[in-house]
C-alpha cells in the first residue's frame, strides 16, 4: 500500500486579505481557523500517513491553537517565497520516504475528502496529478497598455487548485535543483514538476474549493459556512431556583450582589441552565439533569459556566454553529437591566460566538406566583443551531 504524505503550506502573511496583524491562515472562519480547518480535514483522513505543516518563525502561538489535539508531525519554518517554504516541507518528510506527497496551501480551508481521494488517486498514473475547473468566463491576453492580444481558446484552460500530488523523490528533488539553480520564480509545484519533465494530469477539482486572499473571501468563505449548515434547529430551555439566605446571585455567569443567593446543587445560575436545556434539546441530546445530576457530588458549587460551555462544545462536535441565544429571565429583583449587556458578553464568551448573536431580557409576573412573591427566579432559554444534513 503506498504511503502518503502531506504538506501544508501556512507560512505566508496574506497582507491582502486585510489585517496586518494576523496572517490570515490564523482568521477564523465559522469559529475555526481556515489552517485549523485545513490540519483537521487532513488529519481525519485515514489515507495519509504524515501530515507536515510549515509555518513562518514567530507564528507558533496560533499555530498551537490551530492543531491542538490534532496528530500532526511538529511544524518547520518555512522561507521568503511559497516555493522556498514547499522545499522545506518536503526535507522535513525525507526521512519519512513517502510515496506519495500531498501539496497543499493553508488559504484553501475547503477541500473535501473526496477531493483529497481524487489527488491521491490520480497522482501514481504520471508521478504529478492537479485539480483543475475549466474555465466559464472568456479569457483575453492583453498588452501592458491594457489592449487586447489575443483572445484564448478557454476549452483548453483550466483554473489551478490544491492539494497537488506527487510522486514523492521526483517532486524533492525537482525542489532542490530549483534551489540550486537560483530559480524562484515557479508560481505552483505543477509549474516546477513541468520545468523537470513531468508530465503533470489535470483531474476535477471543486468549486467550492476557494481562496482565500482578499477580505471579501472571508465573507464569502463564511456564507459557505452557514450555507454547508442547512440543518437548522431550535431548543428550549426552562430552569428554576429558590432564594435561600446570602449576598449575591449568579444569573447569566455574572455574580451580582443581592439581599438573598439562589439555592442549588451548583451555583444555581437559572440563566445558564436554562441555556445549557435549549442547546441540548436542539441537539435531541438529554437535558442538564443527565448529563450533570445532582446526585453527583463532583458538580457541588460547580460553576454553571461549564454547563454551558458542554453543550456548547457538543454543537461543535457534531459539525454544527450556534446561530442564536435568546435568554427572559423572570424575577422581581434583582434588576437585570444594569447588568444586561455585560450577561450577553458572558454567555457570548462561553459560547464562542459573537455577541450580537445572544439576547437578554427581562420581565417580572407582576407580582404574581412564586416569582412575584420574591421566592425563586425562573429563567427561560431558546436556541437556534445549524448542523451539516444528515
């Protein structure tokens, strides 16, 4: 069986795409990373054996974040060109001999594992294989004054993408004669595989396979985020606690002084618990009872925030975004008001998600019911989640 190996390129600044402080493999996208995305989609797929990240010196802060928990070979630094990274990539792999290297770029976050399938597929039948989409528009050459030159036959173009594959000591070694003949100038490792000889196979690439280099391709990389999510579910959530005698409550992951505390088996955050039911009955995933029961002495006092973040990290594993919190809180006092907006960025923080996406309100029963007579609190939660069809 041959043995296949990866390179992902993620040592460049992407200073086009807008934000001069984080390179833009770094920027999220959906809440992830596009490199964590593109480490993720190689490392779950179980045709690669090694997997080579190259990342500029200087970057191994985000980089950390980006592949945690992912099985990866430790990263290298890459060089001043995307080429001169690529040859870094490839040395760190060759004591690994490798068959077959996959090349791919960082700012490409959705390649499919179908499409990663084809480039190993298609790579053994010439040793250098590249996904390719023809092309739609009409295509011109035009002069450095901007005139027409010619206008080209586009049946027989193709628009270039990654994972390129190759035939591993052939691509290594085209590498390292570039370097040696001070060529630098190779746009993709196609272009240095044909300088060599290669016969290099164009096999279909994906549409949705984009790049990302300007600010506007990240906001087209995230309406294909929420476009992939088109499962889309609401939950509801209702929680209640008792006063009992103390200084202060926890509502929405703020501790806020009060005459009285809300008695239970955690800190009693109506709030978050009533967050925590929407979520997982969203996901059809039980409630906080089974997953935390209070018979469980481990969550004594336990901080609801972790609920919260559970079910939150829940969503994430089955492939899903949170799209909304809505939070009505019901109480006589304390006021929610004061501290409304500063319960929004709580639960915003705890959910990983923007705050504009979490609302908090606030109503009394007019004095009636346990909650108008100044007993308990009464919390009542809705979420919306997208999840990938299934």
């Amino acid at each position: 069986m041959a043995k296949i190996a990866a390179v992902i390129v993620a040592a460049g600044r992407g200073t086009r795409a807008g934000d001069p402080d984080l390179a833009k493999q770094f920027r999220p996208i959906g809440g992830q990373s596009a490199l964590r995305r593109c480490l993720a989609r190689f490392a779950g797929c179980g045709l690669i054996h090694a997997i080579q990240p190259v990342i500029r010196a200087g970057d191994e802060g985000p980089y950390r974040e980006a592949a945690e928990g992912l099985s990866l070979r430790g990263p290298v630094h890459g060089g001043d060109t995307r080429q001169a990274s690529v040859r870094a990539g490839l040395e760190a792999l060759a004591g690994e001999q490798p068959d077959i290297v996959l090349i791919h770029d960082a700012a490409r976050p959705f390649a499919s594992n179908d499409l990663i399938a084809r480039a190993i597929a298609a790579a053994p039948e010439t040793g250098a294989a590249i996904p390719g989409l023809a092309v739609t528009d009409t295509i011109k050459a035009v002069d450095r004054h901007g005139h027409v030159g010619e206008t080209l036959d586009r049946s027989t173009l193709r628009a270039v993408q990654t994972p390129q594959a190759f035939a591993f000591a052939p691509i290594l070694e085209a590498h390292r004669r570039a370097a040696r003949e001070g060529r630098n100038d190779f746009t993709d490792d196609a272009a240095l595989a044909e300088w060599v000889g290669m016969q290099v196979r164009v096999f279909e690439g994906e549409s949705g396979n984009i790049k990302i280099t300007h600010a506007e391709d990240f906001m087209r990389a995230e309406a294909m985020d929420w476009a992939a999510l088109s499962d889309v579910r609401t939950g509801t959530g209702i929680d209640v606690h008792a006063f009992g005698p103390g200084d202060h409550v926890w509502l929405g992951g703020l501790k806020i002084p009060h005459s009285q505390t809300l008695t239970g088996h955690s800190d009693a955050d109506v709030g978050l618990h009533a967050l925590t039911d929407a979520l997982l009955g969203a996901l059809a995933d039980g409630d906080i009872g089974s997953h935390f029961p209070p018979s469980d002495p481990q969550w004594k006092g336990a901080a609801s925030d972790r609920f919260l973040k559970f079910a939150c990290d829940r969503v994430a594993e089955r492939g899903g975004r949170i799209a909304h919190l809505d939070l009505t809180i019901v109480c006589e006092a304390p006021k929610i008001g004061p501290h409304r907006d500063a319960m929004r960025q709580s639960i915003a923080r705890i959910a990983g998600i923007a705050v504009d996406r979490v609302a908090v309100k606030a109503t009394t029963s007019e004095q009636l019911g346990f909650t108008g007579r100044r007993e308990g609190i009464a919390a009542y939660a809705t979420a919306t989640i997208r999840l990938p069809w299934s």
